[in-house]
C-alpha cells in the first residue's frame, strides 16, 4: 500500500473513536432558561427544574427575567444564577427535606442537599404563594443540607404563613444546616432577607461552617407571633457575622425582659462556641446581641467574640447565658440600649427564652 494512503487511512481510524468525547467538552458552560412568555434568545428550557436535570457539574444556569412557579431541588455542583428581573414564586410549596436534628418536615422554594459548590446568585425567592395551610412542614426560602457553596445578592422574602399560623415556629429566609455525619460550608453575603416569621438566616448543628456578611435582615417588627430572630448559629455550628444590618425583630408580649416567657433577638449564638460577632448595626429589637441559652440547657457559647457593633433602640444590648465562662465584648457603641450588657450570675436562670429555630 502506497505510504500516504496508508497514513491517511490510519489517520481516519484514531479520528472517529474521540469524536464522542470532543463533542461532550463543546457541551455549553451556561444554559439558559426563560419563560414562555418573556423568551430568551438561546434558551434551552422553561423550566428551572428541567435545566438544573440536565446540567453537568460545573455548569452554570442562567435563568432570564420572568416569573417562575416551581420549587427547584439541586444535587449537583453547579452555579444558579438570576437576571434581574427574575422572580422565584411558586402557588404551592410541598415538603422537600426533612431536619437532620430533629426529622420535622420542610418546605422549601430551593432546596440544595448533599452538593459540593453550589453557588445561588441574584433573583427574588418569593414564599408568599406558599398555600401552606398547618405550622408544619415549616417553610423555607432557600436550604443547603450537607452541602457548600454561596449565597449572593438575592432577595428572600416572605416565608411566613397565613395570619390565623402566626404563631407557629416556621418560616426561614435561609436555613444551613449539617447532620448524619456530613459537613456544610456556605457563604451568605449582600442578600436582602425579610417577611419571615421566625428567622432570617440560620446555621445549625455540628459540621456546619458559615461566613455571613453584608446582609440587610429586616425582621416584622412588633408581632405577637414567633419570637423572631435575625441571625442564628446554633447547636455546634461555626463561623462569623460580620458587617449585617439586622433590624425589627421585636416580640410585642415582652413589655420587660426579665418577666418575658419569650423573647425577639437581633443576633442568637445559641450552644455554639467561638463565633465572631463583629461589624454589624443591630437595633430595634428586644435583645440585640444573645449568647444565651434556655434555662434547661448546660453550659453553651465560650470563647464567642462580640465586637465593634453598633447596637441600637434596645432593652437589652448583650445578654449572656449564665454559665458562659468567656466572652469578648470589646469595642460595641451603644445608642438608646436600656442595658448594654447583662451577665446573669451563675446561679440564676433567665424567665424568657429565645426559643432558637432548629
């Protein structure tokens, strides 16, 4: 055989069996999604759902402006992106976990369980269509379960059930949370969270790292519902919060906090130790600041750093538990706090409680 046939022909065998895999690396790093109604140029899918099935890990999904009805459930590493404009607001949320501490049901707009990287950027997470009409399963904007990633410039809202369920203890913004063994690593930073009922951000349980920073936390003001809370880390979490503007959170049955049985905070360390609380303006709550715990729970809340907040319109500005040894309270301004800081003796208990989200 003539020697360039030859090479020609040998060429062509070793082309076609890479052809498969070629065509897999040209697969898109960012598919789009819009709605029927206000399309897209280039979108693949309607549904968010549909193009988080068919992702791969890394890719990215961009969902255009529009309204979306659907509940979206991620087990795969990928970034979920949000044009502005774009509007998250399901009629009806259905369980879609359950807790990994205490197995109570959950209903939640986006639901992120046992991914590594997943990063949830922009876009309005509206739980206002929830149609849940009993306290359980307890709603929730966006959740991360064993799972890591970002939370960056959303806006969560509305997780509050109807006015009769208003004093049920649901209704989350964002809700961290680790269990079975398994870790959580999640970045919340420069999102807008309010209307929830009982919390704004939370991270709970033993395996769970956060870093929360630059969010705007705006709790109902005066309510005789769920005693609120801002930001809570709790039960062995760990991690900072730095730099928040956490305001309204205010249980309006508690005329004076040491005859409460309730109570509303703006910030809540509750069993966790060495938190950084550091940077944030807090105010127009009940207890800005609490590392406390119930009067029924052992020692919790060591080594937790309190410093450089600003800490207004108060009863109390830093309540600590009784049998927390060391804290570092240095550096906080207070402006119109009735007591800036109260440091129960060991031997006592406090009536009210925070009753934490869990």
């Amino acid at each position: 055989m003539d020697s360039k046939i030859f090479a020609l022909a040998l060429m062509l065998t070793y082309a076609f069996p890479i052809a498969p895999s070629v065509r897999a690396n040209n697969a898109p790093k960012v598919i789009l999604v819009s709605t029927v109604n206000n399309p897209c140029p280039g979108a693949a899918f309607s549904r968010i759902q549909d193009a988080i099935d068919a992702a791969s890990a890394g890719q990215t999904i961009e969902v255009c402006a529009g309204l979306y009805s659907e509940t979206p459930q991620i087990a795969t590493s990928l970034s979920l992106k949000f044009d502005s404009g774009a509007l998250l607001m399901p009629t009806s949320i259905h369980q879609s976990t359950v807790s990994l501490a205490t197995g109570s049901p959950i209903a939640a707009i986006i639901t992120v369980r046992n991914a590594l990287g997943v990063d949830i950027e922009g876009g309005v997470i509206d739980a206002g269509g929830s149609g849940i009409s009993e306290c359980a399963p307890n709603l929730m904007g966006i959740v991360y379960q064993n799972s890591s990633g970002t939370v960056k410039r959303s806006w969560v809202r509305n997780t509050q059930l109807v006015s009769r369920l208003n004093g049920c203890q649901s209704g989350d913004g964002i809700f961290i949370q680790s269990g079975n063994g398994g870790t959580s690593q999640v970045t919340v930073t420069e999102n807008h969270v309010d209307g929830y009922q009982k919390n704004g951000i939370t991270a709970n349980e033993l395996g769970t790292q956060v870093e929360i920073s630059l969010n705007t936390v705006v709790g109902a003001g005066p309510t005789t519902g769920a005693a609120q809370n801002g930001i809570q880390i709790g039960f062995g979490a760990q991690g900072t919060i730095k730099r928040n503007f956490v305001t309204s959170n205010i249980w309006s049955s508690c005329i004076s906090t040491d005859q409460c049985v309730f109570f509303a905070t703006g910030v809540l360390i509750e069993q966790s130790d060495e938190i950084t609380v550091e940077d944030n303006s807090i105010g127009n709550s009940q207890v800005n600041i609490s590392s406390m715990v119930r009067a029924s729970v052992a020692v919790s809340g060591d080594g937790t750093e309190i410093r450089k907040n600003t800490i207004t319109n108060a009863q109390i500005g830093i309540l600590k538990s009784a049998n927390v040894l060391s804290i570092d309270k240095n550096g906080n301004h207070f402006e119109d706090v009735d007591i800036p800081f109260v440091d129960p003796s060991p031997f006592l208990t406090t009536p009210g409680t925070t009753h934490p989200e869990r």
